[in-house]
C-alpha cells in the first residue's frame, strides 16, 4: 500500500503538469527514541485506557539491557541498565506501537505534503503547479516535521535526509534552496523505497 500511494502521487501530479517531488526521512534510532510515557498518552487518546493501557506500560517497563563484546575469545560486558525509552525490535508488538507513535504526522502536514509510512519509512510527497510556493511547501514541511519530531523527542539525522523531484523525460530540474537552521538538505537522483529503485525520471522495481 506504501508504494502504491507513494507512485499514485508521484504520477497523478506529472500527469497534471504539477512539480512534484519527494522528501525521504531518517530518523536516528527511531525504534529506540520511542519515549514510554508519550506513547502511553498516546494509546490512551485513541482509546486503549485502564487496564488495556496498564498491561502495554508493564509490558514496556522493567526491561534491562548491557553491551557484549567477544574480543580474542574473552568476553566484557558493562553493566545491566534499565530501559527507559524504546520499543522492543524484532517483536509483533513493537512495530505497532510505533506506528501509533508517529501516527500523528499526517495532522501536521496536511495542508503542505502527502505523508506516506511504513514502520520507521517515512516519506512526504509535495506538489505545485507553481515554483516558488513548491519550493516554499518543501522547506514549510521539514520545518513542520522537525518541529513534530522534537516535541516528540525523535531525531531527524538530516544529513541522510534527502529531496528527489520527479520528472518525466523531456523536463529539467528545477533549482531549489532546500535546508532547515542552516543545513542543506542534499537533493539525489534516485533512492531506494520498500524494494523499488526511485530515479528522477522513472521508477523502477528493485531486483537482486
């Protein structure tokens, strides 16, 4: 479904003559980031209260985690230390409570940019048939979506977040100044999405 709305968007606005591009999200550790007490709050206000929402807090509590180093068949470990922020990787509940964490994002950019999520892939799609204001909606979400992360103490690593503007065969790149608090926001000709290869001027499906 997450390619499906990301390639309907992508060439719906190509075929309305509308510039349109991609901005393609990393997060730093965002699995791990995932502040308990938020989440709760959060799960509370789609519905899951009293007992339901205790039972997710004790499943997220008293969790201790140390660092193994095997080095020249001698092993050193640090101490235990409790876990105070993240889900659990690798289980079936982890990736929902996740999602119920950063299900808030489409609020925030709405009226700007399409979101599209998948676990910790998140992607924005922004289209104008005009240059400035698309210029303009592209740095309006990043501010948006750095505002959201830090109220929601997630780290956008924006050095591997980048801009892909699509295009079809016989048009130019637009010119943009992409950046948020002084830091460029690199523009890429292709990308890597949930197994396919994105390039500016097609899409491509990934295969190894």
């Amino acid at each position: 479904m997450a390619t499906y709305a990301l390639t309907k968007n992508i060439l719906t606005a190509l075929n309305n003559k509308s510039l349109v591009g991609g901005i393609f999200c990393n997060l730093q550790k965002a699995f791990d980031c995932i502040n308990h007490d938020i989440l709760l709050t959060k799960i509370e206000f789609y519905g899951v209260s009293g007992k339901a929402n205790n039972l997710i807090k004790s499943y997220l509590q008293d969790r201790y985690q140390r660092v193994l180093i095997d080095l020249d068949s001698r092993k050193y470990h640090s101490k235990w230390e409790s876990v105070t922020d993240g889900v659990p990787q690798g289980s079936i509940l982890g990736p929902l409570l996740y999602l119920l964490y950063i299900n808030g994002i489409p609020n925030v950019v709405s009226d700007t940019g399409i979101p599209v999520l998948f676990a910790d892939d998140i992607s924005l799609i922004i289209t104008n048939s005009d240059r400035q204001m698309f210029e303009k909606h592209i740095n309006t979400v990043i501010l948006q979506l750095n505002k959201w992360f830090k109220s929601n103490l997630l780290l956008l690593n924006l050095e591997k977040t980048c801009f892909l503007q699509f295009l079809t065969k016989n048009a130019n790149a637009t010119d943009l100044n992409i950046s948020y608090e002084n830091k460029q926001i690199s523009s890429i000709h292709s990308t890597k999405f949930l197994g396919l290869i994105i390039i500016f001027h097609s899409i491509a499906i990934l295969t190894k």
